[in-house]
C-alpha cells in the first residue's frame, strides 16, 4: 500500500508561528489622570496596562480600547506583539475606575463620549513619557472599542454618539489632535459616513459575525477621494473575536464568538503593515 502523502502549506505555517510566538514584553501597570468626571463628580483616576520595546527610544505608540468586558488575555497578546514591533502599547482601562466590571448588558453606561475622551487621555499621557514619540500615536479598539476607535477619528460617529447624551451634545469638536493611524477590529456599530476620518482606519471583520453589522460598515464606507485610507478587510465564514486564540462560545442570543486561526495570522500580517505604512 502506498504511503499516505502529506501536503504542508508552509506559508501558513510560518504566518501561525509569527502569530503565536512567545513574546519577551512585559506590562507595567500605570494610572494617569482622566478629564470626565465620575458620578460623584470627581475627575476619573484611569489606570492602564503600558507595554513597552526594550531600549530608550523614542517609540512609536498605540492607544488600545477594550471591548465591553476589558481587557482580555487577547488584548495583552496584541500589546506583546505591538510592542515586538517597536512600539509602546497603553491599553486603556475604562471600567474599574468608573467601579464597572462588564458593560456587554448596558453598552452605554459609560458614555461614548467618555470612553473617546479617555483614548484622548491615554495619547496625552503617552506624550509626556520620555520613551514616547509625540508625533506617532495610533489607537486600536476590539468590539466596543472597535466602535470607539471610529468614533476618535471620525467626527460624524463621534457625534452621532454625543448627541444620544445631552451632557455632550453642544460640544463643537472632537477632544484633542488626531491619531496618526487607526485599527477596528470588528466594530460593534459604525453609525456614519467615513469620508471624514481624520486618520488612515483599517477594519477587520468577519462576515459571519453577527454582533458587528456588516450592512451598516459597508453603506458607510467612504465613496469618492478621501483625505485618508479607508479600508475594510471581511473575511468569509469567520465570528466575533476572530483574533481571541481558544475562544469557541456561543451566547444566549446567538452570536458566535470564535477564534480563527488564518484570519488571526492574515490580521496580524496586515495590521503590521498598515501601522508601517501609515507610522513613518
């Protein structure tokens, strides 16, 4: 009997192993002030996860917005690898300092508006550590953050959202300068045209995910010349966190949440490159 043959695609090998190499990095954990204010009314103390290159810089840097549960040991696997590629990475918490653990169930307890403000605070904060280069700060986002990370560069989502609250809907502009780059990684909701980003955005979504409605990115994505890149990557038959290794669940109201390893390994490709491109 002949010998079963063994095919082996060694690019997609090789793609896995760059993403799920072991990396060095570790994370400090930081607290810096905040500019919106508690139900008490007291300024939010916002604490942080800073993962940084070795050596003395300056680095290019990265704003990283949760999801609506917090950080996640996906999250902390992206800030290791941010930081293999030679930049800082903050991942901003935005619940325990406002006491919440899990906002999946109430997505707007904390405001919109204040979770874009404390991206805004996490760049100032960046900024004034010596190890920063002040001229190259991106933001990524997951899911919830995924959605806020639209909303930091594109005024017309951020005030799609400030106007579903009163305390924020005078405001005339957006907190603080652009970020240099941006990355969503399936955004929960994307509300407005993105002809307006202030920053090149790269997407990343599944097409069978059913909690980020594809109908709403793809009627808003730019049409016509547009200052900036806007670019929406939908990989086909993959879920909700696509880029969380081990996650295979699926909730109460059906929406399927599950790692892909491909999608993963082509993510973190691109995500690599749009930062190199865009981060000079």
């Amino acid at each position: 009997m002949a010998a079963k043959k063994t095919i082996i695609n060694w690019g997609l090998v090789c793609i896995l192993i760059i993403a799920t190499v072991t990396l060095a990095a570790a994370a400090d954990t930081v607290t810096f002030q905040g500019t919106t204010k508690t139900k008490a009314g007291d300024f939010v103390a916002l604490k942080g996860k800073l993962t940084k290159p070795q050596g003395d810089g300056p680095f290019p840097a990265v704003v990283m917005l949760h999801g609506c549960r917090g950080i996640d040991k996906a999250q902390d696997a992206w800030a290791e690898r941010f930081a293999s590629w030679g930049y800082v990475a903050l991942q901003v918490d935005s619940l325990a300092p406002r006491g919440e653990k899990d906002i999946c169930a109430t997505p707007f307890i904390i405001p919109f508006p204040s979770r874009v403000q404390d991206a805004y605070d996490g760049k100032s904060y960046l900024v004034g550590l010596p190890f920063v280069d002040r001229n190259r700060i991106a933001i990524a986002g997951w899911s919830h953050g995924g959605a806020l990370t639209i909303a930091s560069v594109s005024p017309r989502n951020y005030f799609a959202w400030a106007n579903l609250n009163m305390a924020y809907s005078a405001l005339a502009q957006k907190p603080g300068a652009p970020f240099q780059a941006a990355v969503a990684f399936y955004p929960w909701i994307c509300v407005a045209q993105l002809n307006d980003s202030e920053a090149p955005l790269l997407i990343l979504t599944g097409e069978a995910d059913i909690v980020t409605p594809m109908a709403f990115l793809k009627t808003n994505m730019p049409t016509g010349k547009t200052a900036h890149e806007v670019i929406l990557k939908v990989y086909p038959g993959v879920y909700h966190t696509f880029d969380a290794e081990g996650v295979d669940t699926t909730s109460a109201t059906g929406a399927r949440f599950k790692y892909d390893p491909a999608a993963a390994a082509d993510a973190i490709v691109r995500v690599k490159e749009f930062l190199a491109k865009h981060m000079r």
